[in-house]
C-alpha cells in the first residue's frame, strides 16, 4: 500500500452467510476524494473466507471475529485496488482463487490490520 491518505469506506449493508457455500456481501459508500462517493459491493465467496482462516491459523496470527475480518478485509481490497488501478469497480469479487496457496495475501492482509 503506498502512504496515500487512508481510504473512508462506511458499511452500509452486509449480509454474512453462515452456509458453506456463497457470497459474503458488503456495501460501502466510498470516499475517494473531491467529493466523490463511490457505491461498492464487495462479494467474499465462502471457501476464500475458510482458505483465509487456514493460512492465517497456520500462521498463529489471532483473527476478529467474522463480521469485523470480512469488513476490514473488504476494505483492504478497496484500498488495494485504488492504489493499484486508482479507481475501483462498482463490484469487487474476492474467490478462493485469489488467495495464493503460500499465505503472502493472507501475511500483507494480518500486517495491515496489526498496522491499522
């Protein structure tokens, strides 16, 4: 992430899943800046969230509880993909897919919530 100002996304819905399998949604209102507001839908599939657990248990790093580690999780993704592209999608789909098998998305993730 660079030093850029942190990005303002407010939670305005969410609707967590406790099947398993599905989408984990979220909805921010987003800040990025003279005065504009973006609306964006993060969707979280199930198995991301277990595959993030995993790594993040393997890696004996102490995780919130659900709801707090999907919305700032969902934020991450927000701030990541503004710094990357300095836009973000109306739609931000997060599947187990993206998750490297290693664990590095899940270490950059656990050192930016210990940061914030």
């Amino acid at each position: 992430m660079s030093n850029a100002p942190p990005v303002r996304a407010v939670l305005m819905a969410a609707e967590v899943k406790d099947a398993s399998h599905g989408f984990n949604r979220l909805v921010f209102k987003v800040d990025v800046g003279r005065s504009d507001m973006l609306t964006t839908t993060v969707l979280i599939s199930q198995d991301a969230y277990r595959k993030l657990i995993a790594q993040l248990l393997r890696a004996r790093i102490h995780h919130a509880d659900r709801i707090s580690l999907l919305k700032a999780w969902s934020r991450w993704e927000i701030t990541a993909r503004l710094d990357q592209f300095g836009s973000v999608a109306p739609t931000v789909t997060i599947t187990a897919g993206d998750l490297d098998d290693s664990g590095a998305y899940a270490m950059d993730l656990a050192r930016s919530l210990k940061a914030s």
